[in-house]
C-alpha cells in the first residue's frame, strides 16, 4: 500500500486503493501449495493416459498409498532470492 502512495499523488493513490481488495495469504506456503503440488505428480505418474479397465483403475486408485508407503516428500528449492529475481520486473523502482 505504502507505494501507491509513494508512487502516485495521494488523490490518485486513494482512488486505487479504494478499487483494491488485498487478500492476505500465510507467510510460510499454504497447505495448498502442497495440495496442488501432489496434484500435479498425480496428474503426470497417473491420469495423464487412458484407463483401459478395472484393474488399472484400481492400481491408479491406490497411487497416494503407494507414494506414502515410499515416502515420498516434496523438495522446495524456490527461494526468496528466486522470487526476487523471477519477479523483480513487476517492482516498482
């Protein structure tokens, strides 16, 4: 908010502000990010083909046991300074 005001005058500043509702999100990533993550993994080790039958059907059903039983976690390597840097174009300067 404090750079609309820096930004623009504070007539203009207010008037996008008043066009602009914030949603705030966690700090630390959401369960939701994770939920989404797990989805696209199933997505491409499971339903990105055709199931031809029953048996495959029940074989792809029982993916997310199978991933557990392996233990299998997902590796976050996106950083702050990634962010930074893949969004730095959108800051204002």
């Amino acid at each position: 908010m404090k750079s609309f005001y820096e930004t623009f005058s504070e007539v203009e500043a207010k008037k996008i502000m008043d066009k602009i509702e914030f949603h705030y999100t966690p700090k630390h990533a959401s369960w939701l990010n994770v939920a989404e993550i797990e989805i696209n993994v199933m997505d491409i080790e499971c339903t990105d083909r055709r199931i031809g039958g029953m048996e495959t059907l029940t074989y792809e059903v029982a993916w997310t046991k199978r991933r557990n039983e392996h233990k299998k976690k997902i590796e976050w390597n996106f950083t702050k300074k990634n962010a930074d840097e893949k969004m730095s174009k959108y800051y204002v300067k």
